[in-house]
C-alpha cells in the first residue's frame, strides 16, 4: 500500500529526471525474483513502530553527529548508504540500512548478517540487484506500483526514503543527522565532480518530498541538520531530552 499522492510525485520525478518507468518495473521485477521470502517486514515493524528513530544520511553535518551518534545508546538507526563506511570506521552499526547498492560494497557486506537492507530498484542499477544475496535480512522496494515482495513506502534518495520507511512502520520520533539538503555535497558521499550538478538536483527533490511528507506523518519529526519545513530544529544538547 502506496502512502496517499506517492503516483502524482513519481509522475514529478519522471518528467523532472528523465527516468524511464519501464526500466523501473524492469529492475523491480528482477528484484523480486532474487528475494526469498521472510519475515524481515515484521522485524521492520518491531524495531520502529513507536520508538525514536535516526535516520542519518551523509551530508556535511555528519562529521559534527559521529561523535553524537556514538553517545546515543537509545534509538533506532537507520543509515542511507552513503554513510555506512564512516559510521562503521565510528563502531556505529545500523539497525537498518537503505541502499540503492551504489555505496562502497565492502562496507556493506561488512554488515550483512546484522542489519536490515531495504534495497530500492530502479532502471540504472539492475545490475547490481544480484548482491541482494548477500544479505541474510532484506527486502526490496520501488518508486512504481508495488507488488509480491517489492513494497513503495515513498521517498527518492536514500536518505529520504529512510525518513518515508520510518514513516510507514509508525516510527513515534524520527530524528534527522546528516541530511543538509543544501548546496554543499558532504565528503562522504563520494560524489564526483562530473555528477555534483545531478546530485544537488536529487537532494533539492529529496527535501521538498519530506517538506510533503510532514504536512501527512503522524510522527514527531526533528533534524539536527539543516532546517527542513515541518520538521523541528534539534540541538544536540537536546537530544538527551528528546529521546528518553
């Protein structure tokens, strides 16, 4: 089940990317054939539904989070996976990682039997979709309709979709760490120069999806990154508070 409006925005992402949706289906199908079937939906819910959740993505603030993150005992994360290896290299391991499978590999299969994956299809990564066997507890997602073991929770980038995949399972608090949004690219998204102009688009669409997502979520949502309307601006000082 698609969050309420999902089809008019995919529509936008289309038009304004140039995706094509048949190679979408396309990557989702091929998705659905290499995933087992499992549980790992419910242990999604157990571990989100009404608890506070980090979903930290690898903007320019995350240098300043680490050393937060790290404190914070209590909470559930969930990383983008341009922020694995920094967050690993910190003893900082995930509850769930969201991934698209274009982040440093070892990084991920570093981690592959203890977190979760949310692995997203889409036309340009179909093949890097085999690498899904790697991981004991996954499931796959699509920005299309979705259908058998391909699920659409919303959301473009990584980042975002961790906030759209907290959203879905009920999350009581999601918190924000190292998702900017602005015109700087953070250095651990291994971004290159020839992709930077793409990927301050995606960031740009990035944040006014989850600017959309705050006029409908039911959780309390908060950033400790740069502001984001709906969500609330968090120091770090008041993280104690917060999350207890």
């Amino acid at each position: 089940m698609m969050i309420s409006g999902w089809k008019t925005k995919y529509s936008e992402i289309l038009k304004e990317f140039g995706y094509d949706e048949k190679k979408d289906k396309e990557s989702a199908t091929i998705l659905n054939t290499i995933l087992k079937k499992s549980k790992t939906e419910e242990k999604i819910r157990k571990l989100v539904q009404g608890k506070t959740v980090f979903v930290i993505g690898s903007g320019p603030s995350l240098s300043s989070a680490i050393p937060k993150l790290k404190k914070l005992k209590k909470g559930i994360k969930i990383a983008a996976d341009s922020s694995l290896k920094v967050l690993l290299e910190n003893g900082i391991i995930p509850d769930i990682v969201v991934t698209d499978l274009d982040g440093d590999e070892r990084s991920l299969k570093k981690i592959a039997k203890k977190a979760i994956f949310v692995i997203h299809a889409h036309g340009d990564n179909i093949e890097k979709l085999e690498l899904a066997k790697k991981f004991k507890n996954c499931i796959g997602t699509t920005q299309t309709k979705p259908f058998k073991k391909i699920q659409n929770f919303g959301g473009f980038t990584d980042g975002d979709r961790g906030v759209f995949l907290a959203n879905h399972f009920e999350a009581k608090k999601i918190i924000l760490f190292g998702m900017d949004f602005g015109s700087r690219i953070g250095k651990f998204s291994n971004t290159k120069k020839s992709e930077r102009k793409i990927k301050l688009k995606k960031l740009k669409k990035g944040k006014s999806l989850l600017e959309w997502l705050a006029t409908k979520s039911k959780s309390e949502l908060f950033t400790t990154s740069s502001k984001i309307e709906g969500f609330e601006k968090l120091p770090y000082k008041s993280l104690d508070i917060i999350i207890t």
